[in-house]
C-alpha cells in the first residue's frame, strides 16, 4: 500500500473516530444518565458471587458498572471515547466516595500491560472488522483463571425499540462471539429475552446475548 493511500486510510479512521466521540459526547449530554446509575443486573448478579480483583470496563460510558464494581471492593480501570461520558462517570465515583482509574480510548487504541480478573463487555457494539480485532486482545489482558462477562444485544433486537444499533452489522449472533473467543473455555452462553430497565437507553423487552469465558492458560 503506497504512503498516499496510508495517509487516505488514517485520516478515514481519524474522522470516523471523531465522529463517533462526537455522537456518544452528544448522547451523554444531558443532566440524567442515559443508562441509569444501576449496574446491569447479569453483572451485579455475577459480582455478587465472586471475589473482588482488578476490573477492566470498556466502553464504560457514564459509569453505572464501574461505581457499582468499585463499591464492591474491586480496582477499576475503565475506557471510553467519550469525555463527556468519562467526566459524568468521575463524578458519580466520587460522590460515592470511590476510585475509577478511566481514560479516555477508543477499542483499538487502548494498550495496557496489566491483567486482569475479570473484564466486563457490556454493550460494546462495533463494526465486524473492529469487533474481531478488539476480541482478539482481550485474552492477553487476562490473568490465568481470569473471566470475561459480556451482555450485547442480538441480531433479532433490531426488530425491537428498547435500545442497540439500529443497523444488522452493529449487533450480534452467539456463534459469532464464542468464535473470536475459542481459547477461552466456555463457562456460560446464552442467547435470551429479557426486560431492561437501565434508564431512558435500554427500557422495554430485548433480545441479549449473554457469555462468561474462563482464561484456562
């Protein structure tokens, strides 16, 4: 590929970053939170059986898991494109008197050398081609025995008004998750309808994807 074309396909990735920023800041621009200050219930349901470790929340948003996980004894790391979203998130933290360690990254840029216990997926939608790469690092973020707890939304939600991408290639099929993960070993997988009541963003019937994976090695 020459430079010129290097330099069309940075600066495409580049606006798309942009715009996308812009979106989820003019999203989370409002006093309330869009999702509500609740953690989603599959995650309180599993936090309330495990041990609290060190967390990595992407696409964290305005916070609502990363307070909830932090009020429960864990250490926090947490992204999202969003400054706006961090910023409401911060605030939140610290009038429930915890931590947050949360930069402001997007899927492919964010790099660390730590590893995890557990690291949450919860409504991280993306495009095929960033979906596959973001996946493919999640396992070396990982310490051995470590989980990964995700809740996305279907492919069958887009008949549905109760939140997710309004477009097919934005959602997901559970065959399609287990294989950017098939060197975890599966703990739980599931394709569900469920009730959502986490704000004015996801309200009403959905159709959900639910996954635990275990890092065996």
């Amino acid at each position: 590929m020459t430079n010129i074309l290097l330099r069309q396909l940075f600066k495409t990735n580049l606006a798309k970053g942009k715009n996308k920023r812009y979106m989820w800041d003019q999203k989370y621009a409002s006093e309330d939170y869009l999702y509500g200050k609740n953690p989603n219930r599959f995650f309180s349901e599993f936090l309330a059986i495990s041990s609290p470790g060190h967390l990595l929340l992407p696409g964290e948003g305005e916070g609502r898991n990363g307070v909830y996980a932090a009020l429960q004894g864990w250490q926090v790391d947490a992204f999202d494109t969003s400054k706006v979203g961090r910023r409401k998130a911060l605030n939140f933290a610290s009038a429930k008197n915890v931590n947050l360690n949360y930069r402001t990254e997007g899927y492919l840029t964010f790099e660390t050398n730590e590893k995890y216990d557990l690291i949450g997926l919860f409504y991280t939608h993306m495009p095929v081609d960033m979906r596959l790469e973001f996946h493919q690092k999640i396992p070396g973020w990982l310490k051995k025995g470590g989980i990964v707890i995700m809740e996305v939304f279907d492919k069958k939600q887009l008949k549905r008004n109760s939140g997710g991408p309004k477009s097919l290639d934005l959602l997901y099929r559970e065959m399609d998750l287990l294989k950017d993960f098939n060197g975890l070993s599966v703990v739980k997988s599931e394709t569900v309808t469920v009730n959502l009541n986490e704000g004015r963003g996801h309200e009403g019937e959905a159709k959900v994807i639910r996954l635990i994976l275990k890092k065996e090695n």
